[in-house]
C-alpha cells in the first residue's frame, strides 16, 4: 500500500505544477491567499506537496511544513530554499505527525484530507493544535446535490487508482467529529478540476478547549 503510493507520488511529482497551473491561475491561487490571509503565530502545513502555498504566507511567526512523499519533498525543499528559506520542512506523514501537543497556533490543509486516514490525520492536527487554535482548509469533497455526488460514488475507484483520493468524503462532517467548531465554511468550486472533482469546502475550524 506505501509503496503503492509513493510510486504514484514519484510519477505525479514532476507533472503536479504544471497540471495545477490552469486551475491556480483561474481560482484556486486566489482561494489559497485568501485563506491564509489570516494565518497567524506558529503555523504548521501538513501534505505541502510541491509548496503551493508558501507565497500565501505572509502574518505567521513560524512556519513548519510537512510532507511524506520523498518526490514531492525534493520538490518542496527546493521551493522553501527560494520562496521561503525561514519555514522547516519535516517528512511526515498526518497520521503521525512528530510534534508536541498544543505546539501550533495555526494547522493549514489544502488538498489533503482527500488522501490520508481522516480519523486519524485530524486527531493528530486536533492535538498539535492549542485550544482554540484554528485549522484552515481548503478541500475537495462530496457535493450537497444527490446526482453529482452518485457520479463521484462512480468515479471514486478510477479517481482514487489514478490519483490516489476519495472525491466523495464528507470532510466537513469529518473535522466536527474530531472536536473542532466550524468558524466559517464557504461551499465552493475547484477551477477547471473534472466535475465529480469540482465541489470545495474553503474554511476555518476552532479546536475545542
Ligand atoms: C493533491 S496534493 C496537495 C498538495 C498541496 N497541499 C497543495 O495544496 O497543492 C496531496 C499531497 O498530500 C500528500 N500526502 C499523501 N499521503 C499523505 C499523508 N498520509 N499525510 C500527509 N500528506 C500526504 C501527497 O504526497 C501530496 O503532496
């Protein structure tokens, strides 16, 4: 399964810009900024992939970014070391995230909990945040509108063989069950991304006390 996985990663890895360039520049750049407009104290990324989001961060005292999959990390350091030479890259995947607990103010996750263990990935987020620390998501999920989410049913072996995610999770539901409150959640699009791909949640969630 891991190396399953890391194949995947290792083919996607060199094309993963340049097949997002379409869709950053129609959308999805602009929902990143705003976003992590107001990220803020000690911030953690986790899945930071080739290192989209570094250019977004602009309020954060600190910045660690993590990332598992060593084609994808090569690509990161690279981008840190020109983007962002202050932030720490640390391999890891969001499982088992190798952090204390209550050591961030600010979780960032974009186009992650498609892929991971939900339960666990945001358990371990849940702890690595402080009480009242805040998540910022931005992910793709199942729709609201019964027909399109039947073709996600559909499509979901073929997208999950080809790129390796569930296009029809209830990630919304998923981050309330793991003890956050959601602050602030706009239903929206993923430009230019195939239909049963297209439908996004962008916001923010408070970790319980
Ligand atoms: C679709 S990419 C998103 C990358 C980046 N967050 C972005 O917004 O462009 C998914 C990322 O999740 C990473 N990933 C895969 N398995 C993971 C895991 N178990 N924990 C954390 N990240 C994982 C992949 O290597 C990849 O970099």
């Amino acid at each position: 399964m891991l190396a399953a996985m890391s194949l995947r990663w290792t083919i996607l890895a060199p094309l993963y810009d340049r097949m997002s360039r379409k869709s950053e520049a129609a959308g999805m750049g602009a929902m990143r900024e705003s976003l992590l407009a107001e990220a803020s104290g000690r911030a953690l990324e986790i899945g930071g992939g080739t290192g989209v989001n570094l250019r977004y961060y602009e309020g954060v005292d600190s910045l660690v970014v993590t990332e598992p999959e060593p084609a994808m990390l090569r690509r990161l350091h690279d981008r840190v070391h020109r983007q962002a030479p202050q932030a720490e890259v640390v391999q890891a995947p969001a499982e088992d995230l190798p952090f204390e607990d209550a050591s961030f103010d600010t979780v960032v996750s974009t186009l992650v909990l498609c892929g991971v263990d939900q339960e666990r990935s945001l358990g371990e987020v849940r702890r690595v945040l402080r009480p009242g620390g805040r998540l910022f998501f931005l992910e793709h999920v199942r729709s609201d509108d019964p027909g399109l989410a039947r073709l996600q049913d559909r499509m979901n072996p073929l997208n999950r063989f080809l790129v390796g995610c569930e296009c029809n999770r209830e990630t919304l539901a998923a981050i309330e069950a793991a003890g956050f409150t959601i602050s602030r959640v706009e239903r929206t699009t993923m430009p230019e991304a195939p239909k049963f791909v297209r439908p996004a949640i962008l916001g923010t969630a408070v970790a319980a006390g």
